[in-house]
C-alpha cells in the first residue's frame, strides 16, 4: 500500500533583511506544522533575508548561513520533523584568488537533524546572475530521504522540464521547489495584456509538472503581508499532484502569509505512472529522446 505523507506548506513573507525575525516566525510556522502530524515542512526561496543583494549589510548576513542552517538542524530533531529551509545564500571566499561567491542553496534535514542533500540553483533567474553563481553542469542528484526519493530544484528551474526530466530518470518521487516569484517578474506587455500573468505561469507549468513526470511537486513560494490587497508576491504554494492538481487550500490560491498542511497520497503518483507509463518509456533501450548530459557522454566514447 502506497504511504500518505502529511507536508507542511510555509508560504512565508520575508521581511527584507531581517534574518532573525524571519527564523523565528519560521520555526514558530515549523512548530506548529510538527504539533499538526506533519513529517516535512518546507519554506521558500530567500526565506530569511528576501532579495536584495545590493543592501550594504547583505554580505555580512549571508556570512551567517551556516548558523542558520545549524538552528534548522537543531530544529528537525528536536520536533522530529524533516524540513526544507527554503533557500540559504551563502558567501564563499576562494583563498587562491581572493574572490567571492554567492550561492543560493536547498538543503534536505532529516528528522534526525542530519544533512541528507543539497542543491544549488542551477537555472538563474536575470536579475540574479550579476550576484549568484550557478551550479551549471553539475548534474541534478535524487536524495534518499524519509519519504522517499526526493529532488530539489528552485524557482526559475520550473520553466526547464529538462531539470525535472533528470531527476525523474534518476527515480525521484517528489520534486519540491522552494520559490520567490512575484507577478511583477513579468514583462510591461506581458502586465499590460494580463496583471496576473505570473500567476497562470505558476499554476499551469506546477501541474503541467506533476502530470507530465507522473510525480508529486511541493511548490513553495514567498507570500505577502498578511491583509495586503495590493501585494505583488504572487503565492500559490502547493502540493501538485496527477488526476488530482492542486492541493493545499489555504495557500494554493491565496498570495498571503500562510500554511496549508497537505495529505500527500502516494498513491496518486503511483496509478499515474500505471497509467501514462512515462518512466517507463524513458527507462527503454529504444526510447527516442536522449538527455543532453547523456548525448555528451555518449559523444565523448566515440
């Protein structure tokens, strides 16, 4: 019988900056998921310091990240609760050249507090390639977790399904996505012929996703103030999942602050693939399509 697994959806609104304030509201938001039965919780992109890497402090906080990712740690045992903190930037300094990197980093925390995996951004939105290094050729890894195989990815990779079609082959189950997408990444036509353009992005490639791969996607993206009619944070946090689409209601249409705890059923992902066979097609011998990464390898044997 196929597990049901209980997932704390944190459609956190981060405060620019304030990574203290915004740890704590997020560990409250953990807390309460944890006394709710759940066994993940997931927060979005840029949960702690928002994005604005021009603010004369921000290289200072982002040299904090492995203390805040030390609290989260410490956090998942204590509660006994896995938990994706979003995304963490990190500043590296490279000693040979002096130079520095930012990196925007997901990682998996087992309920026993242990590091199971990470992923850095891979696919980086415009605005940020000036600021963030990208992880580029490294391959997209599946993590063995408490709920199974699970992959990562962030944000701007929801608009490659070549990311989604790698962890796939490689056996992920759930793909979870921590966000920080607003309606006005958009362009001024594209506002101009719908203000809510970003939205319908977000909604269809998420369950466009779940069908397409026959898996389960945990979307979580940044929300507004809570009582702001007029926020640009677009929401939408989500578990997306085949036949079914969309699920988690007190964010899957709602742009605020807030948490959905969502009964993911396994089961879905399971009679979906017994149905559309898509893994099945790719695992062929004959299958048609070939990864990039596996033409290149192909190449380099010739």
């Amino acid at each position: 019988m196929a597990p049901t697994y209980k997932i704390a959806v944190i459609q956190l609104h981060p405060k620019p900056m304030q990574i203290e304030f915004n740890y704590a509201k997020a560990a409250q938001y953990i807390r309460d998921a944890a006394v709710k039965g759940a066994q993940l919780a997931v927060l979005p992109e840029y949960h702690l310091t928002n994005w604005i890497p021009d603010d004369p402090h921000a290289n200072e906080i982002y040299d904090l990240w492995d203390i805040y990712l030390n609290k989260y740690r410490t956090l998942a045992k204590e509660l006994s609760i896995c938990i994706v903190p979003g995304t963490i930037i990190e500043r590296h300094k490279i000693a040979e050249t002096k130079e520095q990197k930012l990196l925007n980093v997901a990682y998996f925390i087992d309920n026993k507090g242990e590091i199971l995996g990470c992923y850095q951004k891979k696919n980086l939105w415009h605005p940020e390639r000036p600021y963030l290094t990208s992880s580029t050729h490294e391959p997209h890894e599946v993590i063995e977790t408490p709920i199974g195989p699970v992959g990562l990815l962030i944000c701007w990779d929801l608009a490659f399904p070549e990311a989604f079609r790698e962890l796939i082959r490689a056996g992920a189950k759930i793909i979870i996505i921590p966000t920080f997408w607003t309606l006005n990444d958009c362009s001024q036509y594209g506002l101009m012929v719908n203000s809510r353009s970003e939205a319908l992005f977000l909604e269809s490639a998420v369950t466009s996703r779940a069908f397409e791969n026959t898996c389960a996607l945990v979307f979580v993206n940044a929300g507004g103030p809570v009582g702001s009619s007029r926020s640009t944070y677009a929401g939408l946090s989500r578990v997306a999942v085949p036949f079914l689409g969309a699920l988690g209601d007190e964010t899957k249409d709602s742009s605020e602050e807030g948490m959905s705890i969502v009964d993911l059923d396994m089961r879905h992902v399971e009679e979906a693939e017994a149905n559309y066979k898509v893994r099945a097609d790719m695992a062929r011998e004959d299958w048609h399509y070939v990864h990039p990464r596996e033409e290149k390898t192909r190449r380099m044997k010739l």
